[in-house]
C-alpha cells in the first residue's frame, strides 16, 4: 500500500498550527475538511487536501485587543 502523499494526525495538525484533538475536531464538524484514510487503528491525512483546505481557511488571529 503506498501512503506517499498522507500525514499522521501529529504532522496534519502540525501543518495547519493546531493540536491533535482539534484537528478531529474539525474532521468531525467542517464538511469540507478532508477525511483521514485508516491504516489500521491510524488515521492519515490527504497532505493536499490539508493543504488546500488551509488555502481556502486562513488561519483567524485574534488577540485580546480585538476583543474588546
């Protein structure tokens, strides 16, 4: 089986600038998040389609400032 091309979950989150659990997170709530392929009892992420969807997400910055 080639898994050229997928991350592990530690790498996806990593790419996008999150931890583990949000990653699943967004797996589980955003429609248009790409699904992992699983390889046992490990999931594995699309790198392009992580990718693509940081493209269409930019990363939101807020600080306390803007809060209030």
């Amino acid at each position: 089986m080639d898994l050229t091309g997928y991350l592990t979950s530690d790498e996806a989150a990593e790419r996008l600038g999150i931890n583990r659990q949000s990653l699943y997170n967004l797996a589980n709530r955003s429609p248009d998040f790409p699904k992992p392929k699983k390889v046992g009892r490990t999931s594995l992420w699309p790198a392009q389609g992580v990718d693509e969807w940081r493209a269409k997400h930019p990363k939101r910055n807020i600080s306390k400032n803007d809060e209030k």
